[in-house]
C-alpha cells in the first residue's frame, strides 16, 4: 500500500519529493515584517512552505505563570502580556496568506486549543498541524478531525504508548506522523532517528521528522530513514532574542539543507541492481573475467 497525502497541490509520500517545512513558529517575535523577511528566505531556499503557531493565551498560559515577569522586547512584563504580544490576529494571518500565495509557498500553522483551530479554519488551510505538547489533548485532537483535513501529529515529549493513542483517535486516514525530539536545541544523542523506522513499520501513513538540533547533518540522516517531510525552525539570526532561536537554522543554512536533501533523495535510487550505461567503459575495460554463476532470481532466462 503507498503511503501519501495531498497536501494543497502536492502528494507527500512513498515515491514523492520530501516536503520540506521552514517553521516561523513565534521566531517573528510578533512582527509581521520579520515573518516576512523568514518567509522570503524560505522562498529562496526552495522550501514547499513555512508554519506559524497559534494559541489563545487566556487558554494557553497557566493562572500560575500569568502574572510572572519577564524580560522581552516591550521591556520587562508579565509572561501573559508577552504572550499577547507575540501573538498575531487576523489582520497580520490574512496579510501572511496573500504574502504567501504572491510567493508561491504553502503556510499553515500549529494550533494549541480548539478556539485557534476555528480561527485557522478561515483561512481554509492545507492542513492542521498538532503540536507535541498536544499530543495527549483528546479533544484539541477530536476538534482537529472533524475539520476533515489532512493531520500533521507531532510525537514529541511523548512515550509510544500515548502515541498510539492518539493515532487510533485520529485514525490514520490523510494522517503524517513526525518524529520529535523536544528539546531545544537537542542533542544529537537524544535525537533517537531509528524511530522514524519505527514508525513507519508500525502505521500505514507518511512519517517525517521535525528537528530541533544544532547543524544539518542529521536532518539529512533523516531522509535516509525515509522521512518524506521534513521541519526545521528558521531564523533570521540564531543570537536574536526568543525561546526557539538557538535551535533554528539561519537562511544560509536552510539554503543548504534543502540543496543537500534534494541530493540525498536523488541519489537514494530505487534499491534495484543494476548496471548503469556510465559504468559500462569501465567494466569492458577493467573486468577479466565473467564467469562468476547467477544464481536464484537473479538468473537470466
């Protein structure tokens, strides 16, 4: 059985190119010319489209941290004003839609309560994204399937067992699973990529890998493994100011990442045998002899 899902105009699977994510996130600290500017550079890299988040603060931020000061770029205020003002509303998604369809790139975002999963249906998106702190919100999870749209679930923070659970809620139906490590940056032996293998024996769905570590050497392991989407979050500096920007690459770095991906799956082939017409000088000049037997399947008939 192939595995894909149609995301917008693409399939995204078994014998499809990798789909590959440049993640915002809130890396825009709540100004739209800088998610504008993180938007170009994921054009330029040739990403298939970028994410944002999304929450409800008042739904979001604990009672016990709301009240928590914090210093930010608006100066030294409580964790729940921060929250507000990081967040954007419908004015700047509307502008970030047209900005997106002008550039040709897909957008979605992740959606952290049920309010914000109506909020991005408005804007008829090509998917909703469940974030791994989600995982275990059953009913952010019922919310999002009865959207009727193709599911991103993020795995992590979470033990196989609470994934499995939320993968027979949600059902594997237009359902692509990513492998995740939470850590910010993570270190690479806590990556754990064998689980992409995992994944993909154990549910009939496309699995990808969203990545938090430092470098782009194990994220192209990834696609080795068989990711066929891929997520890493982008900044326009790593040093600017915010939670996520250590972790994220800088558009010199998601420029190579996705030249080096495009190599990788390329040279991946289709693991079938055979003797390429390139070779054939060489081996009318080097092989002595041909009498080793063929044997099995692979006798010629």
């Amino acid at each position: 059985m192939k595995r894909e899902v149609k995301l917008g105009n693409r399939l995204v699977g078994d014998g499809h190119p990798v789909y590959i994510i440049a993640e915002i996130g809130i890396n825009h600290n709540g100004d739209l010319g800088i998610a504008k500017q993180l938007i170009d550079a994921a054009v330029e890299a040739g990403c298939d489209a970028v994410k944002f988040q999304k929450r409800t603060p008042e739904l979001c931020v604990p009672p016990d941290q709301r009240d928590k000061m914090r210093h930010t770029p608006w100066g030294y205020v409580t964790y729940m004003e921060y929250r507000e003002r990081i967040e954007f509303g419908q004015d700047e998604f509307s502008e970030i839609g047209d900005y997106c369809q002008e550039n040709k790139i897909d957008w979605m975002a992740s959606a952290w309560d049920e309010p914000s999963v109506d909020f991005l249906e408005k804007f008829d998106p090509i998917l909703h994204k469940v974030p791994s702190a989600s995982l275990t919100d059953t009913t952010l999870l019922k919310k999002m399937r009865q959207q009727k749209r193709p599911i991103i679930l993020s795995t992590g923070m979470s033990e196989l067992g609470q994934i499995e659970v939320a993968v027979e809620l949600i059902g594997t139906e237009d359902l692509i699973l990513t492998h995740c490590t939470s850590t910010y940056p993570c270190p690479p032996e806590e990556l754990n990529l064998k689980m992409i293998q995992t994944l993909i024996e154990m549910y009939p769905c496309p699995v990808g890998y969203s990545g938090h570590e430092v470098g782009l050497p194990t994220t192209i392991a990834a696609v080795t493994l068989g990711a066929c989407v891929i997520e890493r979050h982008i900044t326009l500096d790593r040093a600017m100011w915010g939670s996520d920007q250590a972790a994220s690459v800088e558009p010199g770095g998601i420029r190579k990442l996705v030249k080096y991906i495009r190599v990788v799956e390329e040279a991946l082939g289709d693991g079938v045998k055979t003797v390429y017409e390139s070779e054939r000088p060489s081996l009318e000049k080097l092989r002595r002899a041909d009498t080793l037997p063929i044997r099995g399947r692979y006798q010629k008939k």
